[in-house]
C-alpha cells in the first residue's frame, strides 16, 4: 500500500476523520461514523498519521471529545 491510497483522510474526507490521543499513539478515528481506521503497517500508519497532522486533521485528547463534536 501507498500513502495515496488514503488521501481521503486528509483531503475530501477530512473533517470527519481525526486523529485521537490514546496512550499506545494515536488513534485514526471517523468521528462521524464512530469507525477506527486500522492499518496493518506500523511505517505505513505513522506516515499517515504524519500527513494528516502535517495537513492540519484535528486532534482530540480523547474518543468522547471526537464523538461530541459531530
């Protein structure tokens, strides 16, 4: 898998996904759907989570505060 194929996160889609502040990292979370984005690769996972953040995604210090701000 390439970076690209998840693009969404930070573009078209990027209200709705964010990342959360959990004690093992961050979380890519839909705050919408209430849907976790698991990704196999733990290179490829932080070169998401890099983008997003370099894009500007919000970050929330926990799921709740994700949850209620739909």
């Amino acid at each position: 898998m390439n970076i690209d194929e998840f693009s969404y996160l930070w573009t078209t889609e990027k209200e709705e996904w964010v990342l959360v502040n959990t004690e093992f990292g961050y979380a890519i979370i839909n705050k919408k759907t209430q849907m976790m984005l698991h990704i196999d690769s733990d290179e490829l996972e932080e070169a998401i989570i890099q983008k997003m953040h370099e894009e500007g995604n919000k970050i929330y210090k926990d799921i709740l505060d994700a949850y209620a701000d739909v």
